[in-house]
C-alpha cells in the first residue's frame, strides 16, 4: 500500500500593539476551538507556534489554554515551534538580536510546555542566505520556507516531499517548502478532493511528507472562515478524515520526521519570500502589473512561464516606504545603544557614573527590560504592506515606536544620568549617503531632512514614548486600480450586501473587490512629499484649503523637497537650530529668489519649541504668495469624542468649558480659523500640543488618510492631523519678513 506522510504547522500572531478585543476575537474564533479539536482527536498530530505578543496575552487573559496545550505536548500530539519572540523580520536585525529574539522563545516554550524547541517559523517566510548559521546557533535545527524558494532554484513540486539542507560557513540546518497548493486549499476545498490529492501523492517507501505551513488565524478569524471551519463542521471533518485514513495517511509533526527521515539532498535557496510577497515589494505600478499578469497566464495554464515571473524581495520595502526605512533606522540606531550597554553592563565604574544608583541585583533585570523593549520594536508588521494593513496601521507603527522610544530613553538614562541634556550630530542615518541632522535630549529627540525640505521627519516625546510625526503619505498602490475599475462596473461588494446563491467561500488572495464604504474610490489623493513637520511651502493666493487637502494646490516655491543647509550653536541652555535655504519663488513668470531660515531654540529638558523664520526677498521684483508651515502630528484617533482641536477663535464670548468643547472639532475635520493658538487634544493619551502664535494668524487644518487594502477590504484610515499656519506675504526687494510661534507639548 502507498503511504505519505501531512505535516501541519500552524503559525499563530498578533502584532504588538494590537487591541485587545482582537486578540480576544482571535482566541474564540480559531485559537480555542483548534485545541479542543485536537483533544477530540488525539491521533492527529500538528505543530503550532505561538509568538512572543500573543503568548503574553494568552498568559495574561485565558491561561488554561497553555495548559491544555501542555497536555497535547506531553501525549507527543503536538510540537511547539521557536522564531523570534515578537515575530521580526529575523534577515533585519542585527546577529545579536537575532540570537536573543530566538533564544527568548525558546525559553518561553521551555516554560510553558516543557518543551525543547528545535523548529523556527520564519516571518513571512522572509530567506536570506546568511541566515543559516544565526539560527543554527541559537540551536535551531530546521525551519519552513515557501516552495517558492525551491522553485527559484530549478525545483517543482514533486520534489518537495521532504527537507534538504543547507548551510552557511559550514554550519548546517534543514529546510522544509511549505506547499502552495495546501495553503490554497486548506481549508477552502471539499475534504474528499484534499484526501485524493494526497494519495495520488503516495509512495510505495512511505517516506514522502507533505507540508502545508500556514496562519493559524485562517481557521476562524478570516472572513467567514469562522461559519466554514467551526460552524459547518470542515475543520471536523478534515480531522475525521485524517483519523481514517491513518493506515496510509500518517500525520507527523516536522521535528519527528525531520529526525527519521534523512534530507533529499543539500541545496542554496536565493533570497526570497512567498509568491504575493514578492508581488507586494514591487513598487506600486509593477506590483499592478505583475499581478494582472500572473492571473492571466494562470487562466492560460501557463505554468512553464509562471515560474519564471519573479518579483522583489522583501528589504525592498525600506525603498518603496521611506516611513519603514525610517522606523527600520531608528531600531537600529536603538539597537546599537542597548548592545553598548549590554556589552559594559559589568562596568560597576559606568553604572555609579549613571546616578541611577541602581544594586547589583537589579543590573539583569534592568538589561532584559532594555532588550525586551527593544525586541518589541522589531516586530515586522508595520515594517511591509500587501493584504493586511502593516504599515497603514497607524496603532502598529506607534506600538513599535512606543518600544524603541523606551528603549533608547533607558540606554540614555544609564549613559547620561538624571540630568537634564541636548546633543547634536549630522549623520547618515537614513543610510542614502546623504547625512541628516539628528538632535536628541532627555526631554525630545528632532529629526531633520536636510536633503527634503529640512522637513521634521521624527519628534519624539519621550516622556509619552510618542514619535509626534509617525505618519503615513498617501501613495498610489497596485491595488487600487482593482477599486477604480470595480467601482466604475459598479462591481464593489460592501458589508451587509446580501450573499449571491452561487458565492463560493473565498481566501483573501481572491479577487473580488470588497470596501467598508462606499466612495473610497473618489478619496484617492496622493502626496507628491513626505507628510511629516515642518514643512515649507509658498503658495497661490488662489489655491483652496481644498485644493492643499487633495496635494493639487499650486505650489510657488522650491522648498518643500530641496537641499536645506544646517548651523547648530550650544549655550548654556541647549542648542540653536538654523536651517536655511537659497531658493526661488514663482513669480508670474520667473523663478524669483528668496533666502529662507529657520531658527528652532531647543532647550535641555524642555517639552516647548520656540520657531523663528526670516524670509528675505533677494529678488529685484516683489515676491506675493501664502507662506504656509505644515506640520503632520499622528496622534491616532481622527473621530473620537477624547481626540479634537482646541482653538482660540478672534473676538469669542466667554463661555464655559462644556459649552466651549460642544464646538471642539475633530482631529479628522477640515476647516480654518483666524487665532492666536490651536491646539490638538487627546485625552486618552493624555497629551496636548499647542500652536502659539503672536498675533492672529489663519490655521489650515485637515486630515492626512489613506486608501489601503486588509483583509477584510478597501478601508480609509486616518494618519495624522495636518495643521498649518499660513501668512499672507507681499515681499518688497531686499525685504525681510520675520515669523515667530512657538509649539509646546503638554
């Protein structure tokens, strides 16, 4: 009798940040009812994983189910896999930080199942080369990639019943290729039609092993994956099915088989992910295209050319979204501090030079805190985008954030001590070879692109652990030619649409366009700069709030995305901050010239940023625009009665509190007002930051929101809440105009 191996890997997350009733959904849903099929079938054997973020909550908030996967474990049912602890992007990191991420997992395992993890699951599945010989030691054995990594190489399908092995300096590990057709089809095919295909997959030997690793989440929280699975019984008939077959169909977790069974041979997989990662990496247009493609030479049955068609890798992401260079930069500027005092944390000379007067005990402790943090910013989800959200979350990317920020603020604290500090330097930090300025302190770190704009690109406040421009631009993206051409067939699907009697149950790689609301077709604007802070722009004295809000306003000048030049001076207080620039302002039909500076006083210790500008028109003709300084803050919620803009209007009555905040508009509302100070309040992050103005000066203000795809479908999502001052100037030869405010964070 032919026989065959199944080895199923469940991969279970949530990122770091993630709101609670997610995971809570995510637990009823598919993490609960997986374990009580498996105790309802005990001759069923599969590996799960559980990451660092949702092995806490688990902890924290349904502890039982760690304990009756203790049981499975223990009955040799279930394996439990290692990875990186918060899930990173393991090819990212640095070496040492890959090691810690992995070894803290595999201690956590240790802890909670008493079992000795010898399996990694990859992030996203993302391969490098290099990678063999980290994780072998941080005594790893093998790991799942995707057979996409085979077939890069020459491989098909049916050479794929099994593991190879590779290595890097002579260090070993086995890989095993996790089988695009499972994934496709468990569990979206008839139970019958997934039985068949794995006995015509049968050997005579018995020592093939069909892998399918996948996102636990499938089994549940998917669209109508939970009436499917749990509701009209699949799961339980796959297993059934599973159990009565067992005379040729043998489940196996990857570690038993990996230990009886010996390697197909040795191989060298190139750097690569799963098939739609590749897709998503390209930048937006060739992502478009090279999907359309794939769908058509498919519907061709064109397999020969298919598996040619390869798209980007995944570091390509650091290129296509200049936030996820920049957060990726800033968490290994982080990294590099932790590892310095991690390496000197024996130094009893530079811990009594701290002033933090910590005991010897605590030194561990407060070392695995640092990392801890640190780890926590390393998790990949804002770090890429394809179906779900990554970095359009805007809550994700400021979980990350909130990590690093605490991070860096403890290495700091054992560096500097308690006193009150500012330092600056110019480096590459983005790594473009062009260097940025980078201001830190105790109280704020600054970040300016001196390359763009002299653009604010990072402000941290670091008693909140808030980067007050962790923004998203809005940019074209592949997809949303599937919206525009759904739209005009009137072919988009909305929730509560009644279900069509054929409709077929779908996994999130189809096709069909859906949205959460009508109209997101028409929101399609997209920035020609990067949404951050201060930002300047010269504009028409016709152009609309509107017509800024959409990124189609006239823009007069060149300094919005152009080379600024930078002078820092110390004193006893802290830094002076000048950036200036030599540029040109449209006038009628010539480039006039205009010289621009910016002077930010930047006190050790304070939370308020004083703003000077001196424009001077070095023209011979005068120089008539809106002078307008914009400045993206992210501050989360754009529509919730604790998130809103308090302003002081001109010539107001005197009115209560209560009755005053009736009129508070929301951080996601659209409009202008003359006053001497705008504020943006929320109340649940227990900030505000303030824009205070000598004199009566007109606000712009209106929300910065993308257009992206999850999931679930197209959504709008709110990314941060422009404000901008804007002066009326009519510049004289030879004049100079100077423009003072100052913004206080409270």
């Amino acid at each position: 009798m032919k026989k065959i191996h199944l080895a199923l890997a469940l991969h279970n997350h949530q990122p770091v940040g993630n709101f609670d009733f997610v995971f809570a959904e995510a637990y009823a849903k598919a993490y609960l009812p997986m374990i009580e099929l498996l105790e309802k079938h005990p001759r069923v054997k599969l590996a799960l994983h559980y990451t660092g973020p949702l092995r806490d909550w688990i902890v924290a908030h349904q502890p039982d189910l760690f304990a009756r996967i203790r049981a499975l474990v223990a009955r040799n049912q279930v394996e439990v896999m290692s990875g990186g602890y918060y899930e990173p992007i393991l090819a990212a990191i640095p070496d040492a930080d890959k090691r810690g991420q992995i070894q803290k997992l595999t201690r956590a395992v240790k802890d909670d199942f008493g079992y000795a993890a010898t399996g990694l699951w990859l992030a996203e599945r993302v391969w490098e080369p290099h990678l063999a010989k980290p994780l072998a030691d941080a005594g790893i054995a093998y790991t799942i990639v995707d057979d996409t990594h085979f077939k890069y190489v020459g491989l098909s399908d049916d050479d794929l019943f099994g593991y190879y092995v590779t290595e890097e300096q002579g260090t070993t590990l086995k890989i095993f290729g996790t089988s695009k057709h499972l994934r496709y089809t468990i569990p979206w095919s008839p139970v019958e039609e997934l039985i068949a295909w794995l006995r015509d997959q049968a050997s005579e030997d018995g020592a093939r092993v069909a892998v399918m690793g996948d996102d636990g989440e499938k089994f549940g929280l998917w669209p109508h994956t939970f009436e499917h699975c749990w509701t009209q019984g699949w799961m339980e008939k796959f297993f059934t099915a599973l159990e009565e077959n067992q005379d040729w169909l043998h489940t196996i977790t990857l570690a038993d088989y990996s230990k009886k069974f010996p390697a197909i041979g040795r191989i060298y997989l190139p750097t690569a992910s799963y098939d739609e990662m590749t897709e998503w990496a390209l930048p937006a247009k060739l992502s478009g295209e090279i999907t359309a493609l794939k769908h058509r030479l498919a519907d061709e049955n064109r397999g020969d050319i298919l598996r040619f068609i390869k798209g980007a890798f995944w570091r390509n992401f650091l290129v296509k979204y200049p936030e996820v260079n920049s957060m990726h930069k800033k968490m290994l500027r982080v990294s590099e501090k932790v590892d310095a005092v991690t390496r000197r944390h024996g130094d009893t000379e530079m811990w009594a030079q701290s002033n933090l007067q910590l005991p010897t005990s605590n030194f561990q402790s407060l070392i695995s805190n640092l990392q801890s943090h640190l780890y926590a910013g390393q998790c990949n989800c804002p770090y890429w985008h394809g179906v779900f959200g990554g970095i359009y979350l805007s809550h994700i990317r400021a979980a990350n954030y909130a990590h690093l920020i605490q991070a860096e603020t403890l290495a700091d604290q054992i560096t500097h001590g308690d006193r009150d500090w500012v330092d600056a330097e110019e480096t590459d930090f983005d790594k473009d070879s062009v260097n940025e300025l980078l201001v830190s302190g105790n109280a704020m770190n600054l970040y300016f692109d001196l390359a763009r704009g002299g653009a604010l690109f990072e402000w941290d406040w670091r008693a909140k652990k808030l980067n007050l421009h962790n923004t998203l631009s809005r940019r074209a993206e592949g997809y949303h030619r599937d919206l525009i051409e759904a739209a005009k067939q009137d072919a988009v699907e909305y929730p509560g649409a009644p279900k069509k009697e054929n409709d077929k149950l779908e996994s999130i790689h189809s096709t069909v366009v859906r949205a959460k609301e009508p109209g997101l077709e028409k929101q399609l604007n997209y920035d020609w700069y990067r949404r951050v802070g201060l930002i300047d722009h010269f504009i028409h004295p016709q152009s609309t709030l509107d017509d800024f809000a959409r990124a189609q306003h006239n823009e007069l000048g060149d300094f919005v995305n152009q080379p600024y030049t930078a002078r820092v001076e110390k004193n006893d207080a802290g830094l002076i901050v000048t950036l200036a620039r030599d540029g040109h302002v449209w006038q009628g039909n010539v480039f006039a010239p205009l010289h621009i500076e910016k002077r930010l006083t930047i006190r050790a210790g304070a939370h308020h940023l004083p703003l000077n500008y001196l424009l001077t028109n070095t023209s011979a003709q005068t120089i008539t625009a809106r002078f307008g300084v914009e400045f993206c803050f992210a501050l989360l919620a754009g529509h919730s009665p604790d998130a809103y803009y308090r302003a002081n209007p001109l010539h107001h009555s005197e009115r209560s509190e209560a009755e005053s905040k009736k009129d508070d508009a929301p951080l996601d509302s659209r409009g202008e007002i003359p006053t001497d100070q705008i504020a943006l309040v929320n109340e649940w992050l227990g900030i505000e930051i303030a824009l205070k103005f000598k004199s009566a000066t007109r606000v712009w203000r209106a929300p910065v929101e993308t257009i992206s795809l999850s999931e679930a479908g197209f959504e709008r999502v709110y990314q941060a809440s422009c404000v901008m001052p804007v002066w009326e100037i009519a510049l004289k030869p030879g004049e100079t105009r100077e423009i003072a405010f100052e913004i206080a964070l409270m």
